[in-house]
C-alpha cells in the first residue's frame, strides 16, 4: 500500500522561498508521475503541478514563474519550491501520485493516492 | 484556460435521498473529468475517472456520467458517511488539471 508523507517549515516569511519534500513509502517512485496541489484556508483545490519519475515536468501556468517540482529516486522522494511567497499562499499542501491511464485517442491523468496535507502560513 | 463550474455550491440532502451534483466545463473536455470527495481536515480521495469510471473501492451508489461539457456525480441513496465536499476535475493535463469550485453536502 503506497503512502505519501509531506514534510517541510510550517511558517514561511514573505517573499521568502517555500520548500516541501513527499516521501514514497510502500512502493517505488518510478514509473509515475507526482503532483502537488494546495488547498488555501475554507477555499477549493488547486493544482500546482506534477513531475514524472525521469524528472519531466508540467506546471500550472498561473504559478509557472514560481514554481520548481524535482525528484529524487534514490530517496524515493520529490520536492516542490514555490518562490517569492505572499500570504495568498498561505494553503494546506497536498502531494499525490498521478495515475495514468492511457487508452484509444485518450491519456486520463488523476490523482488516486494523496498525502495527509502538511500546513503552511505565509506570515512574518 | 478550462474552467470547471459545479452546481448547486451548498446542497442539504437528507440519509436515503437521491443527489445529483453538476460540473460545466468552459469548452469540451470528451471525458477527461474525475471526482473527489473531501471531508473536513482530510485528503481528497478519488472517487471516479474517465467521467464514469468507479475507482476500486468505492461504493456503486455513486456514479458518473457525461461527456463534452456536462458532467454529474450522483449518489443514489445518501449515507451518513457522504456528507462531504465534492468536486471535479479536468484529466486533460495541458494547460492544467483545473479542479471545479466544489460542492459542499450537508445534513437536511
């Protein structure tokens, strides 16, 4: 049973550099792609972006200048930075393995294993 | 950019009731579509793909239906256990995997 763990500082300053990490337990971290989305406080999910265990990438454009997901399959882990933060990222951040199932004229990407979500307050 | 526009916002639904929820999409998406339940301080967890596709595990009164820009989740006899957040998410990876404004499900 693959589980996903986040980790990372719980308080970030502004304009400062957010980093988590999502550790892969029960299972390897090739073969998949990896995401992470983020849920600000009483608001809806947003994807952040995913990265493929060979280390391709795909981002959410409205955050693409700030944004670095990375992988690292010696530790069966992988990494988001989110630069120059404001209080508007202030969210609940979630990591998920991405499944991938391709079909006759369709490739369908979902998230179908998520971590427990990790809090991070953007504040001096 | 997809954007996803789930109806009602905010249902109340009583145990045994039927519930359907709505997702529009701002142009056709085929069946890239899969939905998510959420309960309060918990993870997402996928409930179905490919529009209509139930993920392993999860109970057969939901099911998904739709295509092109018109989508539902319906559960067909309401247990206390899904009163939750749903919502619905665009599979087609590129420009991004829009997730829809949510609808929440609560106790009549």
């Amino acid at each position: 049973q693959v589980q996903l763990q986040e980790s990372g500082p719980g308080l970030v300053k502004p304009s400062e550099t957010l980093s988590l990490t999502c550790t892969v337990s029960g299972g390897s971290i090739s073969s998949y792609y990896w995401s992470w989305i983020r849920q600000p406080p009483g608001k809806g999910l947003e994807w952040i972006g995913y990265i493929y265990y060979s280390g391709s990438t795909n981002y959410n454009p409205s955050l693409k200048s700030r944004v670095t997901i990375s992988v690292d399959t010696s530790k069966n882990q992988f990494s988001l930075k989110l630069s120059s933060v404001t209080a508007a990222d202030t969210a609940v951040y979630y990591c998920a393995r991405v499944a991938v199932v391709v079909v006759p004229a369709a490739i369908y990407y979902y998230m179908d294993v998520w971590g427990k979500g990790t809090t991070v307050t953007v504040s001096s | 950019d997809i954007q996803l526009t789930q109806s009602p916002s905010f249902l109340s639904a009583s145990v045994g009731d039927r519930v359907t929820i709505t997702c529009r999409a701002s142009q056709g998406i085929s069946s890239y579509l899969a939905w998510y339940q959420q309960k309060p301080g918990k993870a997402p967890k996928l409930l179905i793909y490919a529009a209509s596709t139930l993920q392993s595990g999860v109970p057969s009164r939901f099911s998904g239906s739709g295509s092109g820009t018109e989508f539902t989740l319906t559960i067909s006899s309401l247990q206390p256990e899904d009163f939750a957040t749903y919502y619905c998410q665009q599979l087609n990876s590129y420009p991004s995997l829009t997730f829809g404004g949510g609808t929440k499900v609560e106790i009549k």
